[in-house]
C-alpha cells in the first residue's frame, strides 16, 4: 500500500512551497485516507502515513492539528510518532484529545506530566490504565483538581508513594480524602491514616458511600482512634521527667538547646517538664496550655524565655497528635515574629501564679 500517485507530486508541492490553507486542507484528506483503512493497514502502512502526516504538520496552524488530534486520538493504530508530536503541544486544544485516549508509551507521558501544564496533567488523569509511575508524577506535580481528577480513577494504579502523597495532600482537602478514602486499593496503614485526619463530616460521607464489607472497616477504625485518642488525653505522669530535668538544672542551668534537644528528639514528657522549668510555670499548666488547639502559649512561653523561632518550631513539632501543616507553620512564625518579651512575659507571670488551677 502507498499514497496514491496522483496525490504524491501534489504532496511534494505542498510540503516545499504550499500555503498554510493548503498545508491544511492536504493534512485533512491525508488523514481521511488514512482512517478509512486503517484497520486493515499494518505497521509499514502506518509507519508511511508517519513520515507523511509528520511533514505536514511542520507549519500548520492550531485549529488544524486540534482536528487532526480530534480525528486520531480513538483509532487505536493512529502514527505514533504524529501523536507524541500532538501530546508535546503546548496548546491543550491539540495535545488533549490525544492525552485522554491515545496510545503513548509511558517515558512520553512521564515526560508531559514533568513539564506541561496543569491542563496537560489534567488531561492525562483521565486516561485509562495509569502506571504507577505516572501517578506519582500526577499526584506529585498536580494541583487540586488533577489530584481529585486521578483519585477518581478507578484504572489508574498507583504505588505506595502516591498513596502516601495523596494521604497527605488529603489533610486540607476534604473533597480529595473522600475520593482517596473510597479506593479499594488504597494500604490499610494509610487508609487509617486518612480516617484520623480527615474532619467528622468526611467520615460521615465515607461512611455513607462505602460499600456494607468497608463501612464495617471504617467503623472499626474510628473506634480503634476514638480509643487512642482518649489514652492520649489522659493525664500524663511527669514525675520521672521533672526529676532529671530539675536534676540537670541543679547541675547546669537549663540551656534552649536542651529544650530543643528534648522535642527534636520525641521527648514530649522532658519538653514539657523543662518548659516549666525554664518558666517556672506549674508543669499542670504547661501540659494543659501545650494539648490545647491553638500554638500561641508555646509561643508565648518561648518569647518569654528568649529562645529562637528553631526551637519553638521543634516544640510544635512534638506535641501528640498529627504534625501541623505548613500553613499553621508559617502562621505561627509570623504570629512569633510579632509577640513582644514584654507581652510574653506578662501572660507568663499570670500562668506562674494559678498553680495549676483553670486558666
């Protein structure tokens, strides 16, 4: 099989000296030339339309290779190397049909997810039979609507990493957890994971859509946190951590080092006794100010003692419960920056004095 001789000098002509109209208009009955046979061509068939349509779209204007992505992208033997040429577009007009329905080896789709738009990794979301490797790039690269667009692809795999990325992500995203927390694939260690961050109302609606088999293991979940985080709101014993670190302190005067040390090191019962320490505030009064929702008393009680923003961020760091996000980082940070020792100091003279009674 081969292009028809009387199109071959018409061809020649247009590829060395026609106009875009007629660059165009050639593309489009080459293409129909192509589709009316193309279940019946082979690879060397398809292989010639290759070279032909590749030279054609050379200098062709958009609204063209829009149609010809349009017109290719269902047929499941379209020219491989006119489609990776398509998929590479910029323009999403042209490089999204081909995205969402052609066939295009993993290397080059990783490489469109690694350097083309949002509306490119949008597109790719939507494909059928997603490698893992490509959904750690989407799950990774995209933003919000790309991450719930993937989670909600029931064909698409993805490994524990992109699991783990989209677990994360689903911290500030209600809408995105569900769609996480309904996957039957997801591992179990991050599908508990996701149900102890996720907001009541999230667990409702999971518990809602879930199937009867993973409502009973959502309920079982929910009570197996429910009953942690009760052990975790019990009183804590600081009697041991009071007396080394009022040990230490006897020996050398607490340093902000060994307070940062204590937290960096997941010593949560030491921070908190060598907060009180340093402050002189009741150790039943730290323990409480630390459990409470908001980072402001580690803020003031580290204003007040002269420590650093490292520390304080350590400090936040170690306290029960999931790590904060970047944003109440960042909020925190500027909330430090602007508290004056003067302020710090006068809160911490009043918790000095309640002895460990209501604030």
């Amino acid at each position: 099989m081969s292009v028809p001789a009387s199109l071959l000098p018409e061809l020649e002509e247009v590829v060395q000296h026609g106009s875009a109209e007629k660059r165009a208009e050639t593309l489009r009955r080459i293409t129909s030339l192509f589709l009316d046979g193309a279940p019946s061509f082979n690879e060397d068939h398809v292989a010639l339309f290759d070279d032909v349509i590749g030279c054609l779209i050379e200098e062709i204007e958009v609204k063209a290779l829009a149609e010809l992505a349009r017109r290719l992208a269902p047929v499941p033997n379209a020219p491989a190397g006119v489609v990776v040429t398509l998929a590479k577009n910029d323009n999403i007009a042209v490089a999204g049909p081909v995205l969402k329905q052609a066939h295009i080896g993993d290397p080059d789709l990783k490489y469109i997810a690694e350097t083309k738009s949002q509306a490119h990794l949008l597109a790719l979301s939507t494909r059928l039979g997603i490698s893992e490797t490509l959904s750690e790039v989407l799950v990774r690269r995209g933003d919000g609507e790309v991450a719930r667009s993937v989670a909600t692809n029931r064909k698409a795999r993805f490994s524990e990493n992109a699991f783990t990325t989209l677990v994360k992500r689903a911290e500030r995203d209600g809408v995105l957890a569900e769609k996480v927390g309904l996957r039957t694939d997801i591992p179990p260690r991050l599908f508990r994971q996701l149900l102890m961050q996720a907001s009541e109302v999230v667990q409702k609606r999971l518990l809602a859509q879930a199937k009867p088999d993973t409502q009973a293991e959502i309920r079982r979940v929910l009570a197996k946190v429910t009953d942690e985080v009760a052990a975790k709101a019990a009183p804590r014993n600081y009697t041991a951590a009071l007396a080394a670190v009022q040990a230490l302190h006897k020996e050398r005067k607490l340093s902000e080092a060994d307070v940062a040390e204590y937290a960096k090191n997941g010593k949560y019962e030491e921070t908190i006794a060598a907060l009180a320490t340093v402050s002189a505030v009741p150790v039943e009064v730290v323990d409480r100010l630390m459990n409470g929702e908001r980072a402001d008393p580690v803020l003031i009680l580290a204003r007040a003692a002269g420590f650093g923003w490292r520390t304080v961020r350590e400090v936040m760091n170690s306290r029960p419960g999931p790590k904060p996000s970047r944003e109440t980082i960042e909020a925190a940070r500027e909330n430090f920056e602007r508290l004056t020792a003067a302020t710090a100091q006068r809160v911490v003279r009043f918790w000095q004095v309640r002895q460990g009674s209501g604030e």
